[in-house]
C-alpha cells in the first residue's frame, strides 16, 4: 500500500512538472507571437520613445527588433528628434599631431547615456593624414589629405556614422582636385576650407561644401567653390558663385537652413590685426548662394568662434588691451533671417581664460566648453562658475555630435 502512495505521489509530481512546463511554452510563444504580430504603428510608436543609443542596442536582439528597428519611419522620426546635439566627439591627437598619419588618433563618443566610447575609425591607406571633422544630424564627415608635398592638397572624404559603425567613403577620387580654370600662373600654396550639412527642405540629401584658395607666385590670389550633393542619387558635383572672402577654418554650425563660416575681412584697411574685422559668412543651403551677417557691433570685442546655441546662432568673443582684457562674451541672434540682424549679448564670463569655445547648451541652463585644446568645462551662468572640468595632457578637438540611426547608405 505504501509503495502504491510513493508511486502515485510521484506520478502526480510528474504531472504537475509537465503541466508547468506547457504553461511556461504557452507564455513564451505568446510573448514571441505578440512581438511578431503586433501592429507595425504601435511597434514603432513605442520604439519611438527610446533614445538613439538603446535602439542600437534593441537592434540585436532578434530579427523581427532588427527589422522595426531598421523602419525609415523610425530613422526619420529619431533624425528631426535629435537634431539639437547632446553629446561630443573626441579627436585626441599625439603631441606632434602635424602631418601624423590617422590612424596615430583616438576618437572618443562622449554622451551622457553611455558615458566614454572609444570609436573604431573607417580604415584608410597610411599615407593620408587626419583633417577637419564635421558633424551633423548623427552623421561624421572625416576628412583625409594625402601627405605629399605638393601646392594642391588631395582630400579623400568619408560619411561615417559612430553609433552604428557604418562608413561609405566618396568614390575615389572623392573631392576632385582643384581646377586652376583660366588662370595663369604657378600655384605656391592652396587652403581648403569645408562645410557639411543636410539639407532641410529634405532632410533626405546631405552637402559637402568646398571652398578653396589658390594663392599665385606673382601675389594674386583666386577663390573657387564646390558643393557635393550627397543623396540617392550618388554624389553630384557643381561649382557655385565663388564666395567674396575665404573662411578661416572649417565649419558644420548650420543654423536656418545654412552654413556658417566666421572669415577675416580681407578687404579691411585696419592697420594693426584685429579680430574685430571679421565677417561671418553663410552659406544657403536651398539656393546653394552665398550670404553675409552682420556681426554684433561691439568695436573692442575680438570675435574668434561661432557656434549653436539652443539652436540660435552664437558669436564669442574676447577683450584684448582693456581693462577687461580676460572677459568673455557670448551674443546670441534669436531672430535669423531677419531683415535687420539683432544680436542679444546672453553671456558674460569673467573667469580668466583667455580661449573659450562654447559647443552646446544643456537642458539645465549649463555650457559645455572647451578651452585651448586641452581642457572641457561645464559653465553654469547662474554663478558665473564652471562647476565641472577635464584637463588632458594631449591637444584634444571637440565637435557637437547628436546619435541617431542615419545609415551613410540610405542617402
């Protein structure tokens, strides 16, 4: 009889563990059902709300994530969502950064969700150095000039997307080599300057623009301009009216649906070098023309940088032989477009430092900034105080970089 109830007992346990183990199957295959067989509008409409950096991460899980997670409906929703930049990237350069080869710097994605990233750079041929690096809408222009000692540089371009590791480089030769068109002449030296952005009346297309100066044996100097239409339709090349002064360095500080550029007046009769000479320069990416913005009109203050700041255009600038030798001003233009530009002086930063580059604005009111090529900061203009800092060793180049799903192929 005792035997009888062991075995019973153990029949009934038996059970008991089968039937659990069909209820477990039952829910796993619901839950993968539901996954599979939800409504693509609510599939997407919950994916929405995660930010660029989890859905990277919600990508791999399975085949039917890969597939939402892939839908251009999301891409383009995350694409306008995150146009404002929250995060940087980093280029930390060797301490004899001048001609190195590439590969000799380290690209960090700095955000504030994933916190330090070391990104894995596009391979490219030794004989290419590092140039400008333009950011904009989660894409990277990386820009490569080829070490040779010649008067006409070779750039070799790269769209390259950090998050997902994505890179499709402009077909070789990528950025056609200066045409000297009729001019006569032995070129002696050549500066090229870039712009990169997309353009918003499609947010589909992404230019490359392309400024160049020859300067001539005999003294003379030409200006020619490029822009490179990046889309579906592979790269266009066109020239464009030639701009009236040459920018000072490269620029992605897209505001109003153009380029800008902060050029020294050449034209000027000033004496004595003055920062306080420059124009800024725009570049209309719709008409694909040339524009000038009157600076802020302050005759002592020394402007050196321009940038994005809670999406308006901003303008630094510093004192030199005043009283107020080490102060920094920030001026913001909230109206762009307007007839008549007015400049809004937002900040003033009496703390000491004598370069300060402002990259973006944080929700809480606070900027990130950068200071020489060696230091970040975050300044609160509340207490006038920079509350958090990083200090490096090596020379360092911060951009504004917002992540998002934007494949290099899809354009």
């Amino acid at each position: 009889m005792m035997k009888f109830r062991i075995m019973r007992w153990r029949w009934h346990w038996h059970l008991r563990k089968r039937k659990a183990k069909s209820e477990k199957q039952k829910q796993s295959a619901s839950w993968t059902s539901s996954i599979k067989y939800l409504p693509s509008d609510i599939s997407l409409d919950i994916l929405k709300r995660l930010p660029s950096t989890s859905l990277f991460t919600v990508k791999s899980v399975c085949q039917d994530f890969y597939r939402l997670t892939s839908h251009p409906e999301l891409i383009l929703h995350h694409h306008h969502l995150h146009k404002n930049p929250y995060g940087l990237i980093i280029r930390i350069s060797p301490a004899s950064y001048i001609n190195e080869p590439y590969y000799t710097n380290q690209l960090y994605l700095v955000d504030s969700r994933r916190g330090l990233a070391e990104i894995i750079q596009p391979r490219m041929k030794k004989k290419y150095s590092s140039g400008p690096m333009l950011s904009c809408n989660g894409l990277v222009c990386l820009l490569y000039y080829k070490k040779k000692l010649a008067p006409l540089r070779q750039y070799r371009a790269c769209l390259f997307n950090p998050l997902t590791g994505e890179h499709k480089f402009l077909l070789d030769p990528g950025l056609p080599r200066v045409r000297e068109s009729s001019h006569n002449g032995t070129v002696v030296t050549s500066d090229q300057y870039f712009g990169f952005a997309f353009d918003a009346m499609t947010d589909r297309e992404c230019k490359l623009v392309r400024i160049v100066k020859l300067s001539y044996e005999d003294g003379r100097t030409y200006l020619q301009a490029e822009v490179f239409t990046l889309g579906k339709n592979g790269c266009q090349i066109s020239e464009i009216d030639v701009p009236f002064v040459c920018p000072d360095q490269s620029s992605d500080v897209v505001v109003g649906g153009a380029i800008h550029w902060l050029c020294e007046d050449e034209n000027s009769t000033a004496r004595s070098y003055s920062k306080s000479r420059n124009i800024i320069l725009s570049f209309d990416l719709f008409e694909e023309k040339f524009h000038q913005i009157p600076k802020p009109n302050c005759e002592v203050c020394e402007f050196y940088n321009i940038s994005v700041l809670g999406g308006c255009l901003a303008i630094t600038g510093g004192f030199r032989e005043t009283s107020r030798t080490h102060e920094v001003h920030i001026w913001l233009l909230k109206e762009h477009g307007a007839k008549e530009c007015s400049w809004t002086r937002e900040f003033v930063i009496s703390q000491g430092f004598m370069r300060l580059y402002p990259l973006f604005l944080l929700s809480s009111g606070e900027i990130v900034m950068s200071c020489d090529s060696k230091a970040l900061f975050c300044y609160h203009p509340e207490g006038d105080c920079f509350n958090k800092s990083a200090e490096l060793d090596l020379s360092i180049v911060a951009i504004c970089h917002a992540c998002s799903l934007v494949s290099p192929f899809g354009l």
